[in-house]
C-alpha cells in the first residue's frame, strides 16, 4: 500500500512538473566563431528553433541575442540587426546584446558613430567584456584612429583578454624579424594578439603590424601612411583597375621593396589576388631576398620561440577551437623547412618531433600522415 501510495505521489509530481521543464527547454546557445564554427544550414535551423522558442515564451534579451547570433552566421545580416536592437531595447545593459549590435553596425553597416555608443554604454555595464573590447579595437583601425586602438589593445593585454597560446603565438611572430620590417596578417587571432603585445609590453614596437583586410579601408591606410611615412609606396591610395585597395597597396610594397616585408603563415593570396615569392622564415613568409638562412630559421623553433603553450594541458582547448587549430601553423612552417636541403639532417629531425608533438596533441590527423612519411625518408 505504501509502495502504491508512492508511485502515485511521483506520477502527480511528473504531470506537474513536466510543463514546467518543458518550459524551461530552449535550443541549444549559438556558439562564437572562436568557440566552433557550424556549417549554414546549423545555423539556418538554430535561427528557426530560437524564433519558434520566442514565439512561445516571449522575447528575452539573451533569446534574442542567440537569434541574433544565428541570422548573423547564416548570411541573414538585417534580420541579425533587427534581432540586436530589439535585445538592446528590452535589456539596455545587457553587454552581450551591446556588443553584437555594435558589430553588425560597425562591420556590415558602417555606422560607427552609432557602433561606438553603444560600445560606450557596453564598457560602463561590463569595461573588460571581451568581445565589447575586439569590436571597439576594430572600429578604431576601421576608423584610422590607431592611438586609440592602441588605448583598447593596452587594455585588452592588462586584463589578460588575449589567451596565452595566442600571445605566445605572436610572440614568436615578432620576436625574430628585423627592424623595421613590415607585418601582414590575417585575422582577429594573428593581428590583434601581437598589437596587443606590443602596446602592452612595448615589444617590438618598431614592428609595423599591418592587417591586410583593414587595408582596404582608407581611412586607415591613410593613418598608416601618415604614422609610417617610409613605408608609403609611390602613388595615390586608390585601388588599381580590377583591384581591391588592399592588393593595390601591398604589391606596390613588395615591389618597392624600401623595408623587409613578411607575411602571416594565415595570409591566403588567393583571396589576396597577387603571390609573391615567399620564403618560410619561422612561424612568417618572408618576401624580401635578405633574412634568416633556411637553419637559422629552423633554430627558432627550438632556441628562441615560445613554444610549451602549444601543448599545454591546462589551457581549455575544448572551449576555444579555433586557437586549437590556429596552432596549425607552427606544424605547416616546421613541415615547409624540413623539405629545404640546406637544413642539416639532425634539425629535420627535431623539427618534424616537434611537429608531431603539436600535431599529435591537436588531432591533426591528416598533417600526422605527411610528418610520419618524412621522418622515413
């Protein structure tokens, strides 16, 4: 009779909570690129389950903001805005909601002016939110007002924003390049990293970190030119026939040649539009005919370069992917130097054990496949 009596309290208890859980369901967060990237139509399906959810219990600044997220990813850019505003009309200091609005104002509207005040009230919620931070370092270059990125960049450096793989990562960028030598990067993890290092440790300040993406701009390549007269090439700052800007500008560089020019290992010059001839000079490409020899470089790796935070254990790798797979380019480098014969037989070796170890611990199955056919040769 007890037992009976039991098993009916408990069923009560199912029935009655049972709505309210499924209440409190609601789809899976839209991560961040630099947590994992999802294919387009995951986001396409995550939009929909969000609005089905808002639809069903109602408009909340964190749903909409994952709405938001998931427009933003799908190629969806007005809904995403509309999405954003209508978060930063319910929650004003909601920092999340802040910041995604700003940075499709900024990036896919260009309206600055409305992206930096609604920065503004995101650094008075929360003044170290991360992505607060990165969107305002961008709109600053955007903008050619390269004293106040720096100003964010400091910040960014002293409350510790920038992982330690990544600033171990630029680091070893900086560390070994001649001076005056010009920089080309890529993206968020190879251009914000080093500027943050050098405007919070005055390293290698006399490094000119250029990202290429930014260079079409032109009001920060006007900046840049301004502050770095001698790196300026001949001619006016406008694209040639059939080129974007920031191709325009760069080959011009190159070509002059006035200062050593190296590019990230991350730099795609098929979306670039030119290939230089290009040197692997460490964890850079180097463009220029004088540097490093094919030794010397390799000797980074193992003498100069910052290298146990590749592998280390107690870095969360799980919740940050794209660092995982930004390690990559330690093991392409060591790999493209291996295959130089001017490398004695005893450096091969060390480099393609440390390129197995970053490989091996990152799951790079395919790029273990390559290592493993050169250690036999």
């Amino acid at each position: 009779m007890i037992h009976y009596a039991r098993s009916i309290v408990v069923i009560c208890l199912i029935i009655i909570l049972y709505p309210a859980t499924m209440a409190l369901a609601q789809p899976q967060s839209v991560p961040k690129l630099t947590e994992r990237q999802l294919d387009k139509a995951s986001y396409v399906t995550l939009a929909k389950e969000w609005k089905t959810y808002i639809e069903k219990h109602g408009e909340s600044a964190e749903a909409l903001f994952n709405l938001g997220m998931a427009y933003y990813y799908s190629g969806e850019k007005e809904a995403a805005r509309v999405a954003g505003e209508r978060a930063v009309e319910i929650d004003p200091d909601n920092p999340k909601a802040l910041a995604f609005l700003a940075k499709i104002l900024a990036k896919s509207q260009g309206e600055m002016d409305d992206a930096l005040e609604l920065l503004t009230r995101c650094r008075e919620v929360a003044p170290y939110h991360e992505d607060g931070m990165i969107t305002l370092a961008a709109i600053y270059l955007m903008r050619g007002e390269l004293k106040k990125s720096e100003e964010v960049f400091k910040t960014m450096f002293d409350q510790r924003i920038i992982s330690r793989p990544l600033q171990d990562h630029a680091y070893n960028m900086l560390v070994a390049l001649p001076h005056g030598a010009v920089l080309i990067t890529n993206g968020d993890n190879d251009t914000f990293p080093p500027l943050a290092l050098q405007a919070g440790m005055n390293f290698r300040n006399d490094v000119i970190v250029i990202n290429h993406h930014l260079l079409n701009g032109e009001e920060f390549a006007g900046a840049l030119f301004k502050r770095y007269p001698s790196i300026r090439p001949r001619g006016n700052i406008k694209p040639d026939k059939n080129q974007s800007l920031s191709t325009t500008l760069l080959k011009r560089m190159v070509d002059e040649g006035k200062v050593p020019m190296y590019f990230a290992t991350s730099v795609s010059f098929d979306d670039l539009g030119f290939s230089p001839q290009l040197t692997t000079e460490g964890i850079n490409n180097r463009s220029s005919k004088d540097g490093l020899t094919a030794e010397e470089s390799a000797r980074l790796f193992f003498e100069t370069y910052r290298m146990d935070s590749a592998t280390d254990w107690n870095f969360a790798w799980d919740l940050y992917p794209s660092h995982s797979h930004f390690m990559r380019n330690y093991v392409i480098c060591m790999i493209d130097l291996v295959k130089d014969d001017e490398i004695n037989l005893d450096t091969k070796q060390k480099l393609l054990s440390k390129a197995s170890d970053i490989a091996t611990f990152h799951d790079m199955t395919l790029i273990l496949y390559v290592i493993r056919s050169l250690q036999k040769k």
